[in-house]
C-alpha cells in the first residue's frame, strides 16, 4: 500500500476528511491535505536500492479546538509505525478562520521493485 493510501486509510477511520494536494469544494470546519515531500532511497546492496523513505506533510485545517484531533491523528500514525518527523502549528487564517497545523510523516519499508 502507497504512503498516501495508508495515511488516507488512517485519517478516514478517524473521521477526518481527507484530500491530496489541494481540498476540492467547499471546505468542512475540520479537514486535512496531504502533501507529498519526498521519496528516496537511502540504502543500497550490489547497485540496487534495499530501502525506500517516503515522506509528506499532513496539513490539518480545523475552526474548532485542534487538540484534541491532532493527538488522535499522532497516536493513529505511531502505531501504524509511521515516523513523526515534525509537528508545527502554523497559524490562524483570520480570512478563513482556520487553525493550521502542520505534521511531516515518513514512511521506511524495504523497497521491492
């Protein structure tokens, strides 16, 4: 399963509705963007890639109070072993009322291409 799939899985069993990319339509008061970073592959045998690292940035949106969904979403991803690389809170857009914060995952698994 792609890390975009999984991390749709995850925030979708928590009630959150998710998007990659962009949120499509009119936005509901809690909603997250997955935004892909990187993928690498960080450790090589014989030429050939052994280990691939994929990373990308949940952007949580939220007009309530954020809290207690970013803990429920942090608590999700640690134990589908998920690496938490950052966790920021970004701000409050005054034109849309949003809280923005922001969670950078990484995904490390063997590569089987």
């Amino acid at each position: 399963m792609s890390i975009l799939a999984e991390l749709n899985s995850i925030l979708s069993s928590l009630c959150v509705l998710v998007e990659t990319g962009v949120f499509s339509g009119s936005p509901p008061d809690e909603y997250c963007v997955l935004t892909p970073l990187t993928e690498e592959f960080v450790l090589y045998g014989d030429n050939k890639p052994l280990i691939d690292v994929c990373e990308v940035r949940i952007s949580l949106f939220s007009r309530h109070n954020y809290l207690a969904t970013k803990e429920r979403i942090i608590k999700s991803l640690i134990s589908a072993d998920f690496v938490i690389t950052s966790r920021r809170y970004i701000g409050h857009e005054d034109s849309t009322s949003f809280h923005h914060v922001s969670i950078d995952v990484a995904k490390i698994g063997e590569w089987g291409g």
